[in-house]
C-alpha cells in the first residue's frame, strides 16, 4: 500500500495491508512484508472495520518509528 493510505479518511472497505512478503521478524515479531503481528493477521478476515482502521493506524505508527 502506497505511504500516501490514509485510513483516517478511507470510503469503503478498508484494503489488506498484505503484500505477500510473509516472512515473521524474530526480533519485533511483526510480518516484515505488512509491519502486522500475527494476531492481527489471523484476525484481519473476521475483523470489523474499526478493527481495520486500527490495525492500519498501528502500522503506520510503527513504520514511522523504525
């Protein structure tokens, strides 16, 4: 996903943050490919979209900290 997604203002269904790199970083325990946990990633399909949203803010926050 582009760095320009903005999920605070996203319309509709909230995108897959996945792009099929799936490999799990030993040290920081998240996807290296999507920056996700694996909870979050067992639970994207199930989740609502404020569950989404989160998930996506989670991630942008962590790829600015890196």
């Amino acid at each position: 996903m582009q760095e320009s997604f903005d999920p605070h203002h996203h319309q509709g269904p909230l995108p897959s943050p996945c792009i099929s790199l799936c490999v799990m970083d030993p040290d920081s325990r998240l996807c290296q490919g999507c920056s996700r946990t694996i909870d979050e990633i067992i639970g994207w399909s199930a989740a609502g979209h404020e569950r989404k949203r989160a998930i996506w803010i989670a991630i942008q926050e962590r790829r600015r900290a890196a």
